[in-house]
C-alpha cells in the first residue's frame, strides 16, 4: 500500500469533520 493513500484518507476526513464543523 502506498502510505500517499492513507495521508490522503485522513486529509479527507479531516476536512469532512471541519466542514461538518466538529
């Protein structure tokens, strides 16, 4: 597995979580 692809999850998850504001 490219560790690119798990950064990229939790950049995206991240950013849901503040576009959900918690």
């Amino acid at each position: 597995m490219h560790m690119l692809l798990a950064v990229s999850k939790k950049i995206m998850d991240l950013i849901v979580y503040r576009s959900a504001g918690i």
